[in-house]
C-alpha cells in the first residue's frame, strides 16, 4: 500500500511534520515515508486527499474490563463526600470488585467491548488494561484473560498489567500482610506462568498501600522477569515514585503531588510520567502535577483516558488530550506526542508510536488540517480512518 497526498505527523521530535508525504507499507510495517516526490515508484498510488496522518493513537493507562456501576458515587461526590470517605465506608474500589466478581467472563467481555469501541472510534490502535477489580486468583486471572481476549474481537493490540495490589478486598480488611501473602506467593506467580500480564502495577497511596509494601510487589515481579509501572502521588506525596524508580519503572502514572526528588529519580531511570487528567477533573483535584519540573528534567510526558468507573468514566482519548492542554498546561505538540511516541515508551513497545521505516503500520488518518487541531475542539472527532497491522479497520481511502 502506497499512501501519496498526505500530511504526516511522524511524531519525531515533535510534530516532524512532512507537509506532502507519502507512506509505503508492506507486510504490516511501514517500509519507507517521505516526501511525495521521492517516493517509491512502481506501486499503485492511494491518495489521501491531504488528509493529516498520525500514528495509531495508544491509551497507556486503563481500567476496561469491569463489572457495574459507581454512577451513584459520582453524586455523591457532588454532594461533599471526598473519594477517600467513600473508599473507607466500603464503596469505589471495593464495590466495583463485587460486581466484577460477580460477572462472567462472557458478561465482562461484553461491556468492555462498548468502552474500547468508543476509543477505537478515535483511533487508537493500542490499549493498556488492568486489572485490580478481582483481588483474588480466580477473579484477577478472569479478568487479565478478557483483557487478552479483546483483540480477538476488535483491531487493537491490548498490553495488560497485572494490578493486584490496587485494594484491600474485603475478606483481608483486617489482614493486609495475609492480602500481600497472597499476591506476592500465589496470584503473581500464578499470572506470570500463565503469560498473562506484561506488566505490574500497584497503588500506592495512604488509602491504599504503603512504599514498603509495594516495593515487595515489585521485587517478586522483578523476580519473574515483569516490568513494572505505579499509580503514585496521585492524592499525597508518599515517595511511590522514587521507589518505582529504583526499579526501573516503565511509568509513573497521575503524580499530582510528586516533588522534585522525585522528578530527579524518573529523571533518572527513564521512567515515563503518565498524566491523567480525567481524574484530576472528575474529583475536582486543585494541585496538577509538575509539568514544568518533569519538562525540564526531560521526563517524557505521556496522557492517558484512566477510563474507569468510579474517578476517570472518559471514554474519548481526543477530550483526554485537550484536558491535559487545558488543565496541565501541555501544549497541543506534548499531549499528541503522550498519547503516540511517549504512551508507546510508557509500555516499554519500541514498535510503535512514530511513523517510521520499520515500525509497525498503525496509522489514523485525519480530517484537519493541522495536529494540533486534535487537541483544540471538545465533541468533535475528524477521524476518517484508521489503518492497523497494514489493513484499513476503519473509514475508508
């Protein structure tokens, strides 16, 4: 496929943009992108109506697969109940495991499905998932195995993150070294050896667990050969991130209350700052994470949906984008790069991310003129297709 007629947003050092480009793909792989004047010559020609091409979008931080509803809370949150009370009288986390516990594998995949249908509608080609709604082996694993299930069904390459340490379930409410017991020598080894999860991932925060404690997680996954990536800082300063660092984490992921040791230590390791700014929104957060300290640090910034049911219900990746510009202070360019080049490095996939020769031919194609024209309007969607392993999934050229 030979792509001509094109404005191409190769996300190479910004924008890299190519004002009139052409894209050759074969076998799945972008094989050569340039100027339309030097392409390749014997293909026949698509022209793309000097449409802007971007990579595939990539949502790095998601929470997809689970059961219920935590509408109910949303109202009570408006109504003066902090998140934290909420959590501490049994609901968020909590009762979202219930349901999920409740559910089949069939039932979950099933509502999944209508959340990754609304990002895939806005070009995303690549999803995280977690889980963390099971807090126990069976649970856990159903969910990890849904998560895997869902590129059967849809064009879209799914990375999952094994999130045990996410809560207290309620039959270890009393007994947290019993709870980590059982994630550290049953649930963890048991999801590795069934292939389950490209990462591991934990919450550390006062509501939920301490650094030591999640630096035992991350030993165990360090054991097994897992990377690892944390929610951290995201409500207190508790040194989660530092921690994560020691370890070489993939991402450090909401860190609104992250200080500047701490930006040093990421700095440091290379670990990627995931910006979510759906939460920060839906509980009317008041401190944003310190972006110029990570951009001055060189942290790489990446965005994310966190699209869950109880802080971050946003199922568009495009308001996510506009969000981080608007509430974070990122310019159109970074929240474009945090959602392709910097979300691909936030789950450790060199494959992807920018439109080069040899990276795989995940590309969305654009009804704007500008990139930054993507992050600017709030409810509108200029998607007009989408191209995924080398095949159009969607719209048409």
């Amino acid at each position: 496929m030979l792509l001509t007629n094109l404005k191409a947003a190769t996300m190479r050092d910004g924008y890299g943009l190519i004002a009139d480009a052409a894209i050759m793909i074969e076998g799945g792989r972008i094989t050569w992108i340039g100027p339309s004047a030097e392409a390749p010559s014997g293909h026949e020609a698509t022209d793309c109506q000097s449409r802007l091409a971007t990579p595939g979008l990539i949502d790095c931080h998601t929470h997809i697969v689970y059961g219920g509803s935590r509408a109910h809370e949303f109202e009570q949150r408006l109504t003066g109940v902090s998140y934290a009370e909420i959590a501490q009288a049994g609901g968020g986390i909590a009762s979202t495991v219930r349901a999920t516990r409740s559910q089949s594998k069939a039932d979950l995949a099933a509502s999944a499905l209508k959340r990754l249908d609304a990002l895939l509608a806005e070009g995303v080609t690549t999803i995280e998932i977690k889980s963390g709604y099971g807090l126990d082996r069976d649970t856990e694993m159903k969910m990890l195995k849904v998560a895997r299930e869902l590129s059967q069904w849809r064009p879209v390459d799914v990375v999952t993150s094994y999130l045990g340490a996410h809560a207290l379930p309620p039959e270890f409410k009393e007994n947290r070294q019993g709870y980590l017991d059982l994630v550290c020598t049953e649930v963890l080894p048991a999801v590795a050896k069934a292939g389950l999860a490209d990462a591991v991932d934990a919450f550390c925060e006062g509501i939920a667990f301490s650094v030591e404690e999640t630096r035992r997680v991350f030993a165990v996954a360090k054991s097994l050969g897992i990377p690892v990536k944390l929610h951290a800082e995201q409500l207190t300063n508790l040194g989660g991130s530092k921690m994560a660092a020691e370890f070489g984490a993939l991402s450090v992921d909401h860190i609104e209350y992250l200080d500047q040791e701490g930006v040093d230590a990421i700095a440091r390791s290379g670990t990627v700052a995931v910006l979510l700014p759906g939460a920060f929104y839906y509980l009317r957060e008041k401190q944003a994470p310190p972006v110029a300290a990570l951009r001055k640090a060189g942290v790489p910034l990446a965005v994310a949906t966190d699209l869950n049911p109880g802080t971050s219900p946003v199922h568009s990746i495009l308001t996510t984008m506009n969000m981080a510009s608007v509430l974070f202070g990122l310019t159109p360019e970074e929240a474009l790069m945090g959602v392709t080049a910097n979300a691909a490095l936030a789950l450790g996939l060199k494959d992807r991310g920018v439109l080069a020769p040899g990276m795989k031919a995940d590309i969305a194609l654009w009804n704007t003129e500008r990139p930054g024209d993507l992050a600017y309007p709030l409810g509108f969607n200029p998607l007009a297709a989408v191209i995924h392993k080398g095949e159009i999934v969607r719209g048409m050229l």
